[in-house]
C-alpha cells in the first residue's frame, strides 16, 4: 500500500487505487501512471443526453450506473469514483470493466474482449461477446499448465518492432456457477463480482507478469450443433472479425485514437491467424474444448 492506497502494476502501468482491486501488487517506486481516487463525480461532462449511461469526447470519459455509482476517466490517467449506493463488489466490477477500458483507449491501447494465455509460441487469444466461455477456457487451460495473461480484456500495443502484443493484466478470471462446478473450481473463488449475480472471481496463481507476442487469436462462440467446430478465418476477413470483437468500441474517440486503433488491428490481423472456435452450447462441456485447444496449442509449439 502507499499513503493514497494500494499500488498495482496491470496492463504494464504503474496504478495507485484508493480501492482494492484484484490486480497485481506492485512497489511504490516511481510516479503512477493510473490514478484511481474516491471523489465528486459531476453529473455533465459531456453533451446532449441522448439515453445512454455513458459519455465520450477526446480525453474524457463519463459513466452513470444507478444505485452504483458515477465515475470519470480523464487523459488515461485519472480515475474519480463517486459511489451512490452500490456495494463494493458493484463498484469495483464496472470500475473493473467500462471504466478501465475506456482508460486504456484513451492511453492509445487497443482493447479486445479477449481472455488469453502464455503458450511456448506467444499469447493466444480468446475473444467472444459475454457468456461465449472465454474466461471458462482460460481457466481450463490454467489447469493444464498454461500461464494467465488476461481474463475478459486483453489489452494490445505495438512493440518497437511493430508486432502486437498483449498486456499482462489481472491475476484472476471471473466464473459463472456452472463454470465454477465443471471445472472444481468451487473453493477457489473469492467472492461474488456483484451483488446477487452469481459470477465469482477466482485468483490465479499460475500467472504471466510480462507482456507477450501474439501467436493466435480464437474467436469463441457457443452453437446448436453437437460437435466442437474449427475453421481458420481468411487474413482479407481477419481485420473485420477482430474489429467486431473490439472492448467497448463506442468509447473510442478523436482520430487520433481511431488511428491507433486500426494499426494496431491492422498488425494482428495481418501477423496472427485467426481461428473460430464453436462449441456446443447443450449439453455443457468446456473441459472438452479445453482439449481440444490445448491439443492444438501443444502441436503448434
């Protein structure tokens, strides 16, 4: 902890929090590059209300959830938090979730909602939409030997060399019941994300604290069909089938970071297959795809 609060490294930024967060503890050396602070929220920092619970221009960034809590993110590196009434599980999971996203965007990281794992070739990537098993194969893969490098949000830069690669981010993935009871997870959760939904999150000790080279990308979807299915993307519909899977992709503001975002897009589809992953969503079987990713992942080292 530091006199402020705790100090974290995640997404290879020095973060100081005044809440906990389940990221990784770091010294308290050296400016932070993230701040995250308890404070007033105002209730307009961008214009006409248009129905939406959140609020983009260049640099600034605006979210209202009711009875949560109001929060702000300014220039990807000052986080305020005015909690309302929701616990502190509620606060912490969109803290965790919109809010750090729009954070990294505006830092110029490109975001994709992706899990990912260490492999001996790089990090492989699984994207999807919410409820597609992406942090359910991650944590099935954990099992088998593979190291965690990012559960849900999966940030991307370019390296010197101009190849993509992936944030180290949180020592933990967050599981639904039924995930929790497939892969004997039970006595491995530390507690509910929120208030009566039924979704824990579950520290990880086999972690990845460096950032990695991208190997592959798995785009993951449940089907009707009762067999696990995969197909290799064409590199010409890869950009696309990347950008679809783009975290929170709304928030993104100002040609400057759309700019950032496309190159960064544009390197991963070009220098990383992309593969789709179905899987039959009845009966529920994730310790089947996690044989059959890691079959492949071990026959492509």
């Amino acid at each position: 902890m530091t006199a402020s609060g705790f100090r974290y490294a995640a997404y290879g930024l020095a973060v100081e929090s005044a809440i906990a967060l389940p990221f990784r503890q770091a010294g308290a050396e050296g400016p932070a590059d993230v701040t995250i602070r308890i404070g007033s929220v105002p209730e307009t920092t961008a214009p006409a209300d248009d129905g939406r619970p959140w609020r983009a221009v260049p640099g600034v960034f605006r979210l209202e959830v009711d009875r949560v809590g109001r929060y702000l993110v300014e220039a990807g590196r000052e986080i305020t938090v005015e909690p309302t009434a929701g616990s502190d599980g509620d606060v912490r999971t969109f803290l965790l979730g919109s809010v750090f996203g729009a954070c990294l965007q505006q830092r110029g990281i490109l975001t994709l909602h992706a899990s990912a794992v260490e492999t001996a070739r790089g990090a492989a990537l699984f994207a999807g939409p919410s409820g597609a098993g992406k942090s359910t194969l991650a944590a099935a893969l954990v099992d088998r030997g593979f190291r965690l490098l990012a559960d849900d949000v999966t940030g991307v830069v370019l390296d010197a060399r101009r190849r993509p690669v992936a944030l180290s981010a949180i020592p933990a993935v967050r599981l639904w019941a039924d995930a929790r009871e497939a892969l004997a997870w039970t006595d491995r959760t530390s507690g509910p994300t929120r208030a009566g939904i039924e979704k824990h999150v579950a520290p990880v000790e086999h972690f990845c604290p460096a950032p990695l080279a991208i190997h592959a990308v798995h785009l993951v979807r449940s089907h009707n069909r009762s067999e696990i299915e995969v197909e290799s993307v064409p590199r010409a519909a890869s950009f696309q089938a990347l950008l679809n899977h783009t975290y929170r992709g709304r928030f993104l503001c100002g040609p400057a970071r759309h700019g950032e975002h496309f190159r960064a897009l544009s390197a991963l589809a070009k220098l990383a297959p992309v593969t789709r992953l179905g899987w039959p969503s009845h009966p529920f079987r994730p310790l089947a795809l996690a044989d059959a990713v890691e079959r492949r992942l071990r026959a492509a080292a």
